[in-house]
C-alpha cells in the first residue's frame, strides 16, 4: 500500500508556497548561468569571412567551410549545407588547417647521403636534378621491352612510389599520369579509396 507524505513545511509551521516547492523539487535555475567573462568571450571565427571549398585529400569530395581574415587562414571545419558530408569531416579531413598553417612544416629540401647518420640541408634545384638523373639512369640499366613470355610490357620495376599523407587529388593525378608514362607499375598512395 502507497505511503503519503505530507509536504513538508518550514521552521515556523506556515505552509510552504507552491514555488517554494517547485524549487526543492527542480532547484533553482538563474537566468544568466555564465560569468561575466565568459559572456565577453568570442569563438575564434567570429566576424571572419567563411568560403565554402572542397577537401583537397581524397574523391569523397567533403565540402569544408574555410574560416578567413585579413587574408589568413583561420579555421577550417566540415560543410554542413553539403549532402556529401552534412558538416563531417574524417580524420584527415578535419586537420586540413594544419596542412595550411603549421609550424612544424619543413620548407627546405633535406637530403641523407649513403650510410649517412645526418640530414643535410639542400637547395631545391639541386634536389631536381639528383632526383632526375638518378631516375633516367635506373629506368634505362633496368628496363623491360617484354616479359619472359615475349609479351610487350615496356616497364621498369626498380622504381616505386609511395605517396604520403598530405598528397591532394590533384598532385595524385599528376603522379599517376607522369609515373605510369615512366613505364613504372609500383605506384602507392595512403588515400581513402
Ligand atoms: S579525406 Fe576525409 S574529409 Fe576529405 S574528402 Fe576524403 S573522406 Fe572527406
């Protein structure tokens, strides 16, 4: 059988009012639950200009919103207006600010000799033309006109390419497109499809 309790009732035995209760029941919410600091504070975009863009990594093709002002880069956050991504972002996706902005980026070419333990630092030019002439030299001492079976495969299997990370569709195009004509067949990528 249900038990009732009567409400309860203040010190001096006056009724307490149906507010009264309502506050012991639910507490009491103000109307202003901030600091007067945290009203001052501001999101980081706010007032900047926003550019709708794609993702440059992968052919999902996730639209992003590309936060700016005064010409830089500020944020960079999924697109919810696109039907693609509805305002995700993967991963890699999601860190595209910093392929724009990061300190950590090495702007110089670094080159490790041969059984070298040190990273030298090289001009770009220089860079080019090593990578050129050791390319020429090792597709021609190790191409394939035909295969054991005589069959025509104009290739070279000594040099392969792994792609990184940050590679975006359109340097991938280019990599395809140049290496593939090279006569090489190991082309790699770390991409999503
Ligand atoms: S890399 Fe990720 S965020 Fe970018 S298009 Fe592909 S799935 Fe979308």
């Amino acid at each position: 059988m249900a038990t009732h309790h009567p409400p309860p009732r203040p010190a001096d035995g006056a009724p307490i009012s149906f507010l009264g209760r309502l506050r012991r029941h639910v507490g009491v919410v103000p109307d202003r639950a901030i600091s007067a600091r945290t009203a001052r504070v501001r999101p980081r975009i706010a007032g900047a200009a926003v550019t709708a863009s794609i993702c440059p990594y992968c052919a999902v093709g996730c639209s992003q919103l590309v936060y700016h002002r005064d010409g830089k880069v500020i944020d960079i956050e999924g697109n919810y207006a696109s039907p693609i991504n509805q305002g995700t972002l993967c991963p890699k996706g999601a860190a595209t600010y910093q392929l724009v902005d990061n300190p950590n980026r090495l702007l110089t070419v670094r080159y490790r000799a041969p059984h070298s333990d040190h990273w030298e630092e090289k001009p770009l030019d220089w860079a080019m033309a090593r990578i050129a002439t050791l390319v020429k030299e090792t597709r021609d001492r190790t191409w394939e006109a035909t295969d054991a079976d005589g069959h025509v495969v104009n290739r070279t299997r000594a040099i392969a390419h792994l792609g990184g990370a940050t590679l975006d569709n359109e340097e991938n195009y280019l990599i395809k497109k140049l290496f593939a004509g090279l006569g090489m067949v190991w082309i790699e990528n770390q991409a999503r499809i």
